[in-house]
C-alpha cells in the first residue's frame, strides 16, 4: 500500500492516533489531524510533535472541508462514527477505515484476536504468556497496550500478533482475518454510543466476519448471544461452557477444566493453583485452554501457564488487608456484567464501591446478583443518584464524595473477613483519566488505612 503525497485525515489525537500520524509519516503522506478538543487540552508532547514531523493540526472541532478535502480518513476507536464530517466524506467515496484495519493491511503476521465486553485484556495477556513460554517470539498489543500499527511499522517479525480488539476497533475493519478469533461473551455496554443493544452483538460478530477454512473461531456457549451464532461454514468452531454439553470442546470438570480440539485427545487442566478468582476466570481459561491447542501449544505449557500467571492490575486484584478485612480493585469493571461477575465471585460479605460516569446499562441486574452477597454499598460519581433509585430498599447504601471518602466510610461498616470491594459497574471519566487512574485511587485510599 502506497501512501507517499496521500492527502490523509487523522480524526482523534490519541495513543492510536497518534501512532498513525507517525506511521502515515514515516511513509510520506501528507497528513492532516483533526480533534474535537482545544489544543490547549491536548498532550503538549504530542502536539509538538506533530508541529516537528509538519502535521496540519485542526482542534476545537471537525470541520467539514477537512474531511471532503482527505484521499483517505483514519479514524481513532473514540471518535463516533456518524459525525456529519464522516457522512459527507462517505458521500464523496473517501475511504473511511481505523488503525487497526490499516496495520493489517500493511503486515502479514497470523493473528490470534481477542474480544468480549469483559475479560479481553486478561486473556490476551495470558495468551502472549502461554505463547512466549511455547517458544514463540509474540506481539501482544492492540486495544491492550500497544497499538498494531506500531508492531507493522517496526519491521520487527513475531510468530504470531496476539491482540486485544473493541467494538470500535472492529466497526472500522474491512479485511481484519485472524487465524483465531476468541468472543469471549456479550453484555449490556456502550449504550452511549449504540443505537441499541443488537447493533453492539453485530459490532462483536465481525470478528469472525473474514474468517475461512484453516481459521478457528472460539465462542462461549453459556452466552445467549453466542450460542446459537453459526460463524462461516469453513472455520473450525470451538465452544465452551461451564457444565459439559454436547458440542461443546471445553468445560467444567472437578476443580478444573477439560479441553480438546474436535477429533483430538482431550485434556484436564487443573485450577487450584490459577491465582485468579471467579467463576468468569475459569471461563476465560477455557477460552485460553482452546485457543492454545489451537495453536498447538502443548498441555503441559498450558497447565504450568494456569499455574503461574497473575492476571493484570485493577481487574479482581488484590489490593491489602486492614484489621483481617480484604480490599479487591476491579475497576477494569466498567459496566453492569463486570460488577456481577465481580461480586459473584466471592462467598463472603461485600462492601460495595461502585459509581462513576453512567453508559446507558440498567443497574436492576446488578441489585439482583447483589442481594443477599452486599451488606452495604457506597455509591459515587455522576450515576450514584441513578444508581440509588436501583438500591433503594433493597440493598443498604450511602453516598460518598471521593474515592477516600468511600474507601473509608466502607472500612467503617465492615467486619473481619469481609471483602471492600471496587467494582464500578460505570466508566471512569467523571473524576478520573482512566480505569487505571480510579484503581490507583483506590488502593492509595486502602495504603492509608493501612498505615493510619
């Protein structure tokens, strides 16, 4: 693919965005940016990096002559994509496309891809892990991490690119075809952003859109949405579930798994040493368990990868004790489904921080699974008033200020054993940068305890 004088429109100045602008570059294109925040709340760094590489930076807004003017429009996972910029350049016959669409194109490593609306980033990691033990050289990046188009502009070359892919990433790809593709589940999330709950599912299948024969598609059966979805005729499709059923290539068995691939042995993978908590966990090894001999990794690896490997920061982590009372961050829990399986996952009381910027999601599921296992739960940010008309008068509640405030009042009301748990059920962009930022609250907030 040719891009030397290419007229071409970056929409949105974030990390993937960013790393396109360098790439687009580095080929010789003539690239123009557009980002609908002011330039004064931009990353100086990376505006001054654009003004040093002779990028045209349009901020405070899209304008429509920028868009029409493009050979070509790239567009950032953030950015909607029925801005009117968009339509009228769609109108015109500009390509439209995203950065992970553009690095496959310009790339030819096989790709293992993994989605759902919870548990991509953990089993993407667990996946590179199991690789790389394997002996493979691995790329682990895309929605986690390290954007693609970075590994396809190094000229390093992995075995395989182990991937992480949104429903964003996937609205803008036209011949994304990995050799494994992984949809781990499908729940209520992005309302703000999707017209409906179905165009969302249909978001997630075009993961397996491109898929053919030699191709392995991996689907969770207990999944309503996934269960009766048939991908192409030609790509070996592999199902799992928690209790045994026919068709199903993984499940539950003992305090394990059992996995194989049609025709093939299978194996029994044992999880009492998996460091990770929840029944949604022993899903997401099933999936890796899958993936892996599809990839003809040996069970042994696969085991002694279960065994070893210790998830990723503010997802079910850990976080300290205070007078025999236990702090766990999920704040990777951005949405209803996330916090139940979060709170499902214990079998002792749970004080309950939960709150933030509201996505559209019913919390009357939430309240259901929390019934019962919640004893008290303290609610902040933009959606706590919306929440509490969920909880009212059935699960106890208060309201909190900050994120100490609730760690606090939480420590307050809890007894030995009991579980402070975040688990936000909400997105994280009213009082903090990111999920990362709201986790890192979190555990400051139980340090104090600790030391007070």
């Amino acid at each position: 693919m040719r891009f030397d004088q290419k007229k071409i429109l970056v929409v949105g100045l974030g990390k993937s965005g960013l790393a396109v602008v360098r790439y687009l570059v580095q080929e010789g294109a003539i690239v123009t940016v557009s980002e609908v925040k002011k330039e004064a709340d931009l990353d100086p760094g990376a505006v001054k990096e654009m003004r040093a590489m002779g990028v045209t930076l349009e901020t405070g807004g899209h304008s429509v002559d920028t868009f029409v003017r493009s050979e070509r429009i790239i567009v950032s996972p953030g950015v909607p994509l029925d801005l009117a910029p968009l339509a009228a350049a769609k109108e015109k016959g500009i390509p439209v496309t995203g950065e992970m669409d553009l690095a496959v194109q310009v790339m030819n490593t096989p790709i293992v891809a993994v989605t759902g609306t919870n548990g991509k980033s953990t089993v993407t990691a667990f996946l590179g892990a199991l690789l790389q033990s394997a002996g493979h050289k691995v790329f682990v990046g895309g929605n986690l991490g390290t954007p693609l188009i970075d590994y396809a502009a190094s000229g390093s070359k992995a075995d395989v690119a182990v991937v992480e892919v949104s429903s964003f990433q996937l609205d803008t790809m036209a011949g994304f075809s990995p050799l494994v593709a992984l949809l781990l589940n499908i729940s209520p999330d992005h309302l703000d952003r999707y017209p409906n709950y179905e165009a969302y599912v249909q978001s997630k299948l075009k993961i397996f859109k491109n898929q053919g024969a030699g191709d392995f598609a991996i689907l969770n059966d207990d999944d309503d949405a996934l269960s009766s979805f048939a991908p192409h005729k030609d790509v070996s499709v592999l199902r799992y579930g928690l209790k045994k059923k026919d068709l199903r290539h993984a499940f539950g068995e003992g305090k394990g798994i059992r996995a194989g691939l049609p025709g093939k042995e299978s194996h029994f993978f044992d999880l009492q040493k998996c460091p990770l908590p929840g029944k949604h966990n022993v899903e997401n090894m099933m999936a890796a368990a899958l993936a892996g001999l599809a990839m003809n990794v040996e069970p042994a690896v696969i085991q002694h990868t279960m065994d070893q490997f210790q998830g990723l920061p503010h997802r079910l982590e850990f976080s300290g004790r205070v007078r025999d009372v236990e702090f766990y961050d999920d704040s990777k829990a951005t949405n209803v489904d996330a916090a139940i399986r979060s709170v499902a996952s214990f079998d002792r009381p749970v004080i309950l921080i939960a709150g933030g910027r509201h996505k559209g999601g019913d919390y009357a599921p939430l309240v259901r699974v929390a019934k019962g296992r919640v004893k008290k739960a303290f609610l902040l940010g933009e959606s706590k008033q919306l929440m509490a008309e969920a909880f009212e008068d059935k699960i106890p509640y208060a309201t909190a200020d900050s994120m100490e405030d609730a760690v606090a009042k939480a420590f307050s009301v809890a007894k030995p054993h009991d579980v402070v748990l975040l688990a936000p059920a909400c997105s994280s962009f009213d009082m903090f940068t990111d999920y990362a930022h709201r986790g890192r609250a979190f555990k400051e907030a139980v340090e104090r305890l600790q030391h007070g």
